[in-house]
C-alpha cells in the first residue's frame, strides 16, 4: 500500500514552486576556552650544605693498670731466697710474672740475672730456677746468687743456695742448666766468684743433684782470676757438651802479669777435664814461661821445649819487674826466668836420654848466669845423671838443693802476682 500511496502522489499535479525567502541560518558559538592560569614554576631545591667538620677528638689510650707490688727490696742479702720464695707463693709460681717482679726490684736487669723452670732434683717435677742480683752490694763480683726452690704444697721453698752463710764475700752467676752429659738428668754449672784481701778469683761448678746438695762432675777444681764468658756446645752431637771457659785479667796492680785464656773441658766418665787451653798472644816474658810450665805438666814436651826456648832468645818478651818498669828489676827477672828455663830443658833432654842437648842447656848456663844458683842446681843433676843415678834421683837431688836455697829460687819465682803460679822446691824439677 505503501507503494500505491507513493504512486498517487507521483501522479498528482505539482505544488506551485515556493517563493524564495531567507531561512536564519543557526550558528552555533565557539566558546574560547577556559583561561587556565600557567602553573606557578617550582622554584629549584634549595641547596643542602655540607656540615661543618668536627674533628676526632685527640685518642688518649687506656691508662695502664699499674701492678700491685708484690715485695720490697730485703734490707740484706740474707733475706733475698725468703722474699723470693714469698713472692713466687703470691705468683703462683709463674716464671714470666716472677721475672717482671725481681726486675722491678732491680734483682734483674738485661743480661744479667734469670728465671728458669727446670727439673734439677730428677723426680720428674720442675723447680724454679732465679739468677738474681743484690741491688745494694755494690761489688759487681760478689752481688749475684743462684737459688733453686721446689713446691711444697703451694709454697715455693729454696733447696740450694749457691752463696749461703757467706755475708757477702761470694757471689754466684748461673751459666747452664740442662742434660750436660747425656745421662737423662739436668745438671747445673755456676761459676761462684770469692773475693779477699788480695783480690777475687772465680770457680765454676758442675753438679747432679745427689738428694741434698750438688755432687762436683769435674775431676779437678776449675779456677780463673775472672771469668768473662761460658759456652757450652755439643761439636759431634752426642748429646755430651764441651764446656769452653773464657777467662779474663783482673784491673788489680797486685795480680801480676795477666792474659786471657779459653780451657776447654770435655766429658769423661770421671767427670769434666781440662782437654785444651788456648791463650791469647802475649809479650809478657813471665807468662810465657808460665806456660811452658803447663804444656810439661799436660805431657806436651815438644810444646814445653819451645816456650823454653823462645823465652830464651825472643828479645821481644819484656819482664814484669812488678809492674814498675824499674830497668836493673826488669833485668834480674829476665835472668831468673832464663836460667830457670835452662835448668828444665836441660831435666826434659836428659829425660829423652838426649846427652848432648842437655849438656848444651848446662854450657849456656854456665856462659850467661855464671852466679845463678839454677847454674848450680844444673852442675848437680848432671853430676848425678852421669853417675846413671837416673833422671828421677838427678832431680830430687836438685829439688832438695832448692828447698835450702829457698830466697834465691823458689821465692822469686812466687814473687808474681796473685795470680801468678805459686812454686814450692818440689816443683823445681819435674820429673822426681
């Protein structure tokens, strides 16, 4: 119908054409947009400073906490070992600590006194072992002391004092404590130092600890005028030390002609024995002949025959002339110490059955010392050697010659020192 409807108004007779008239015309208006203030500029951070610099404070260490004393200095050397032993009780008997005590009190200084902990009574438990030294003696020869002090419940007790009873007039210097021999015991070596009217002289010791003292491990005393320096060492390794002993001059007018000399002792089954001694060189006349002396008595005969006969033609060895320079002294010593030369190379040829040498000592005696009672002592052996009396006859017969000619032979020959060797008409001859 639709269709039908549109046909019928496509058929119908046109409307009369519009007059023309203006149509309005609705414009719309554009609004300007909305003014939207700028954004206010965020003004740049402000700029942090830096702090201002405090320094560190000035670094002041912890105070050190100053040690409660544990002892005083004794009034005297008598009350050492019992201040000791208290202050080894108070310290536990801690060897560090027990150190720093007596080095406060002035008992210890560097390189000289020692605290050791060692087993010396061989029952498997240590003792404590103190080198010290007396601040108030003032004699550096006889202010030292060895102490050993075992544990008794707690209490530390000396069991050996090496200057005990002595008031002063000995003193003691620890050289080694150790197995010196290889027998699985600790030995001890000390030298103790006796001082006197005429000046001191040094002995060292070598002990095993026997249940109540030391018993000596040397077969004969060890003795020095002073003893500078003890080195013990084990050359071949088997676990048995040589002991070398140096030996220094005293600074005394009195002791005569001096030099420094090194014994060197060697373990033997007896016990330590002198094996070598080395001497410094010297151009003291006296001392050469003393060592002649030594290598006759050691059994170095060849030795002897040449200190003999350089004390003899060195020109170079001067006298002693007890210490005074004096010409016409220095002269008479040198024809003492000559002509008793003479008189001993004259007993070591004819105990070699060498007649022609000894004949020869008896022609230079005759020569040079004409007036010598040596001259005569050598007349006298040779007479009794001749008659085949034998050497040890030939020379108790010229030791009983000196023992009445005593002022003209054996006191001049003790007339060196106190340090010198002491001759009695004994010694003149050797081989009685």
């Amino acid at each position: 119908m639709l269709g039908a409807l549109l046909l019928l108004g496509g058929c119908a007779a046109p409307d009369p054409e519009p007059a023309t008239m203006s149509v309005a015309v609705r414009v719309t208006a554009t609004l300007a947009p909305t003014f939207t203030p700028p954004a206010t500029a965020t003004p740049p951070p402000t700029a942090t400073l830096y702090p201002t610099y405090t320094p560190y404070p000035t670094y002041t260490p912890p105070a050190t906490a100053t040690a409660t004393p544990i002892a005083v200095v004794p009034v005297t050397s008598a009350d050492w070992p019992t201040t000791i032993g208290r202050a080894a009780d108070a310290l536990g008997g801690n060897v560090d600590a027990l150190y720093q005590e007596l080095a406060r009190l002035g008992a210890i200084s560097a390189g000289s006194g020692a605290v050791r902990m060692v087993d010396l009574t061989n029952d498997g438990k240590e003792e404590l072992l103190v080198w010290y030294l007396d601040p108030g003696n003032p004699n550096a020869n006889t202010r030292g002391n060895v102490l050993l002090l075992t544990n008794f419940g707690n209490a530390w007790r000396p069991i050996f004092d090496a200057t005990f009873g002595t008031a002063g007039s000995e003193g003691a210097r620890l050289l080694e404590a150790r197995d010196l021999n290889n027998d699985r015991q600790n030995e001890i070596a000390y030298a103790l130092t006796s001082c006197g009217v005429n000046g001191c002289s040094t002995s060292v010791r070598v002990g095993l600890w026997s249940g109540t003292s030391f018993r000596p491990l040397t077969v004969s005393e060890i003795r020095f005028p002073s003893l500078r320096e003890a080195i013990f060492t084990d050359p071949d390794g088997d676990g048995r030390f040589d002991m070398a002993l140096t030996g220094g001059p005293l600074e005394s007018p009195g002791a005569g002609p001096q030099r420094e000399r090194t014994d060197i002792y060697r373990w033997t089954p007896e016990g330590y024995v002198l094996n070598e001694t080395l001497y410094a060189a010297t151009d003291w006349l006296p001392l050469i002949v003393w060592e002649a002396n030594e290598a006759l008595e050691s059994g170095d005969t060849d030795g002897a025959v040449g200190l003999y006969g350089r004390a003899l033609t060195d020109a170079s060895l001067r006298p002693w002339a007890q210490g005074s320079g004096d010409l016409g002294r220095g002269e008479a010593e040198r024809a003492l110490l000559r002509a008793f030369s003479q008189l001993r190379l004259l007993a070591i040829h004819a105990s070699q059955g060498n007649r022609t040498a000894s004949q020869q000592s008896l022609e230079q005696l005759r020569a040079t010392y004409p007036d010598s009672p040596f001259r005569q002592a050598a007349e006298l052996f040779m007479q009794q050697w001749r008659a085949n009396a034998g050497v040890r006859a030939s020379c108790r017969a010229v030791n009983e010659y000196a023992a009445i000619n005593t002022p003209g032979m054996i006191e001049p020959l003790n007339n060196f020192g106190f340090t010198g060797p002491q001759f009695s008409p004994r010694d003149l001859c050797p081989f009685e």
